[in-house]
C-alpha cells in the first residue's frame, strides 16, 4: 500500500467544524472513536516524516499529527470543504527550514 492516512479525531468542537465544512458523511468509527482520514501521498509522507520525526505509523499505514499540526490541517479542511486537501496543506505543515540556523550573504 503505497498510500497513508492522517486520521484526525474528533471531539465536539472539531466535529462542529466537519459539520460546518459539509463533511459529516466522511466521518468513520476507529477503535470507538468518530474520526476523519485524510488521504497522503507517499512523497507527502515522506516530507511530513522529515517535520514530524516521532510520528509512529501504524499497521494500516494510519498515524496522528501532533496537536498544532492537526489543528492546522482541520482549518484547511474546513475552508476547503474537502478531505482532498494534503497538496495545500503539505506547505504548511511541513518547514523544510525548521530548526536550521538561517545562512549569511556571502559578499
């Protein structure tokens, strides 16, 4: 399978959002908990696991982002109004320059 999934849980409040987007029927019941995937390439995987280096992926490929990342990507999804969404989302969650020292002009 050469596809992963984000799946984002949903509380109420996050819930309201998926509601507000139009996109209750995307919601599924995983381990007893309501959540939505969003879908990831394998080359956005790789990018997210370079941002996102303690992200454990489990059997299904499946894996959660950390709290300031989902919530992100939740406000995506809620403007967009689709679960299609990793291709504008992958520029802000992933900071290729993230923890680099910034370089000096050379002259």
């Amino acid at each position: 399978m050469s596809d992963y999934l984000i799946n984002l849980f949903l509380d109420d409040k996050k819930m309201q959002v998926i509601e507000g987007a139009g996109l209750a029927g995307q919601v599924k019941d995983i381990g007893g908990k309501k959540a939505i995937q969003v879908k990831v390439s394998e080359k956005e995987q790789k990018k997210l696991s370079k941002g996102f280096p303690d992200l454990e992926i489990d059997s299904s490929n499946a894996y959660v982002l950390p709290a300031e990342a989902e919530n992100k990507l939740l406000d995506i999804i809620s403007q967009m109004k689709t679960l299609d969404v990793m291709k504008a989302a992958i520029i802000k969650l992933y900071n290729p320059l993230a923890g680099k020292a910034p370089r000096s002009a050379q002259r």
